[in-house]
C-alpha cells in the first residue's frame, strides 16, 4: 500500500466534504449546517493566506438573502462592510447617453446589493463558520477523488483519506475535485483582453460614488472603459483590442498611462491589484460524477465573463442548492435528488453563461447589426430614454432569471 492508498480513519469521516473555502465553499458549508448536517470544509491553502485584489465585489440581493437564512445577521453584516453606489452613468465617445440616481434604501431590509472586496466577504462567511462549529481543515491539497455507490474517499497530497457520504467541489476554476473524477468543461473564451485595476481610494480627493461605463473613451483611442466603486476602492476595466498587447496595457508604464487619462492623476499612485484577462464561458459537461456523489458548484462548475456580477452570485445559489439537495439524499431521496440539483443549476449556468455572452456581444460587437443597433441607440438616447437606458444595461445582460421554477435570479 503506497502513501497515497492510505486506509480512511474512520474518526475523521463525515456526510460531507467541502472541498474549497472561498465564499461559495464556504457558503456551502453554512448550508449544510443548517440543514443539520456535518459538514468538512478542505482548503489547499493555509489560514491566513493572502487573497489580493477585489475579485468578486458585488454581492446581490439573492446571495444576501440566502446567506442571511443560513446564518441570521450575516447579510446584514456583509451590506454593513461595503457600500452600494446610487448613481450611474453611461457615455458614448465621450458624451453621456444616459444616467440615473436611486432613491436612498429605507427600512432595515437588505439592499439591492452590496459592493466591497471579496476577502471581505469570506471574512465575515469564514466568521460564521467558525461560530458555527464548523471544521476548517487547512493546508489540505485534494489529490484523489474516489467515488462508489455508498461515497466518496477523498485523499489529499500529504496522503491523508477522509471518507464522506457526499463530496462539494468548491475548489474554483482549477478544480482538483472536477479533474479528480474526470469532468471536462466546454464553452468559449473572449476574444479581447481585459485589464483590471484596483485602485485605492484617495480621502484627499474623494470621487462620487457612482458607476461609471464608458463605451469607445475618448482619451483611451476609443476603448472601453468602466469604472466601479467598492468599499475603499475602485474597479477600473480597461477593454483591450483584439491587436492589443495586453502585457503593455497591464504592465506598470502601461497602467500608468491609460489610468491617468480616465481618472485623476492622484489616483494612479495609489494602485493595489492589476491582473490580466481572457474571459472564460464555460461549463462543466456535467455537475457530477458517475455516481453521484460529487456536486460542482461555483467556478468548478462553470466561469463566466464578469458582466452582470453572475460568477460567485451564482455560486451561492449552487451551494444553497447543493445542500438541500444533499439533505434530501440522505433522508430518502437518494440519487434523485443529486440528479435534480445537476439538471436545475446547469441549466442556470447555462443561462447565466447566454446572459454573459449577450454582454460580450455588446462588449465586443463583431456583428455589423449590432454595430448598428449600437450607434442608433446612441443618436437616439438624447431624445428616447430607452435608448440610453439599453445603452446602459447592455453590457451587463439580461436581469430575468433562468427558466427554472426553482432558481432564483441567478
């Protein structure tokens, strides 16, 4: 028997493993709780590692609600951590087609949404977690993932078993728990690169906290351009060309010039995260293994562009799924009830994924119709709101929910 064929100990066996302790695994293992399960959460890296950058910072209503039923306060404290901007804007090569200001929240409700940084956001998941008894077990890299029909046995690199009912991969888009049992994701990649900045608030000259999109920015030769604000910073989304370097628009000298043009020259100086991307549009060809013992939710079950917030708002609703679903298996429902969450969640990521992709369509107009949709709308959003206002919601897709009775808006 070799390191890695080490026999489970059956003292550290449990219903399930979470493999993953970022906000969706994390979510997870709050689920699982409540619904009186004993959930593992496995996390590769150490407590305390560092997680730059704002990634995912915008936190909507849906997730909110649902974090808020697994743990009472929890999404009152995440809204009390971050902030909401209640205007936004929308130019056209310089000239603004369309903005709009909400009213202020009233009432001691959860609001629309919440923005601040994602390890924000797991500070306060992790927090629950803890609270709630739960077990974080750190430094666990997962190796193997072996299913049968009574569970799965999960072994980690430094060759350590657990054995559990049911397995949650939560472990992001380079799922081991996804590559361990053998799953392919299929879709598309975006055809631009995008560079995204954090950039430090600056007391000494505050911005108004508004949510700014800039299609063709004139002082960036006509690229596009959006700016978000989030609690202590801002998200600065340059579009790349197709031609474009990406290395020299997300290098430092690079950065450096195009900030400059789209925000104030105090504001380049305090940049925190820069990072590079081709957005993904993926989905895992299925959400679990041959025997239904292992779930995928989050980014090991699919990426989507950014646009729209869809990617760990998703994931949430996964993992809230995930664990009902799981319940439900154990009490009596079996593998039906494993095959119901598959069905349910892919076809939401596959909406979420069309939703996305009608963004990067917008993003990206390839297509001559929509070059001309795109330059009508813009004549005419002076004099027809709805024009500016399909302007403005354009590159964040479609707000419906997919066609599931049972899923929420994402």
């Amino acid at each position: 028997m070799t390191a890695h064929e080490t026999t489970p100990d059956p003292l550290h066996e449990r219903e399930v493993l979470v493999v993953g302790a970022g906000p969706v695994g994390l979510s997870a293992a709050l689920a699982l709780h409540t619904r009186g399960l004993r959930p593992v959460v496995l996390e590769a890296g150490e407590e305390g590692r560092p997680r730059p950058g704002s990634r995912a910072l915008f936190v909507h209503k849906e997730s909110l609600k649902t974090l808020e039923a697994v743990s009472p306060g929890l999404g009152h404290r995440i809204v009390a951590d971050g902030m909401m901007w209640s205007t936004k804007r929308t130019f056209w090569h310089g000239r603004e087609v369309y903005a709009r200001t909400y009213p202020p929240a009233h009432g001691g409700g959860l609001p629309a949404a919440t923005s601040l940084p994602q390890v924000s956001t797991e500070r306060h998941l992790l927090a629950a977690c803890l609270d709630a008894g739960v077990e974080i077990a750190w430094g666990e890299q997962v190796e193997r993932v072996v299913t049968d029909e009574r569970g799965a046995t999960v072994t980690t690199t430094a060759g350590r078993s657990r054995r559990a009912a049911y397995v949650v991969g939560a472990d992001g888009a380079r799922s081991a728990v996804r590559s361990a049992v053998g799953i392919e994701m299929s879709g598309t990649r975006s055809a631009n690169s995008f560079v995204v900045v954090d950039v430090e608030d600056d007391p000494a000259a505050p911005l108004p906290a508004e949510r700014v999109f800039h299609y063709a920015h004139p002082a960036v030769d006509g690229r596009n351009v959006l700016l978000v604000p989030f609690a202590g910073g801002w998200r600065v989304d340059l579009q790349c060309r197709v031609d474009d370097d990406p290395d020299v628009f997300g290098g430092e000298e690079g950065v450096r010039d195009w900030l400059r043009a789209v925000m104030p020259a105090a504001y380049v100086e305090r940049v925190t995260w820069v990072s590079t991307y081709q957005f993904l549009q993926v989905i895992a060809d299925t959400f679990t293994d041959r025997h239904d013992r292992v779930l995928l939710i989050g980014e090991a079950a699919h990426l989507f562009a950014p646009f729209g917030a869809r990617g760990m708002n998703s994931g949430i609703a996964d993992a809230a799924s995930a664990a009902g679903a799981i319940a439900d298996a154990l009490q009596a429902d079996g593998r039906a009830a494993i095959a119901r969450f598959a069905a349910e969640r892919r076809t939401a990521a596959e909406y979420n994924r069309a939703a996305a992709g009608t963004a990067l369509a917008h993003m990206e107009p390839r297509d001559p119709r929509m070059r001309l949709k795109l330059h009508a709308a813009a004549l005419l959003a002076p004099r027809w709101q709805r024009a500016g206002a399909w302007l403005d919601a354009a590159p964040y897709g479609p707000r419906s929910g997919p066609p599931v009775a049972t899923a929420t808006k994402y």
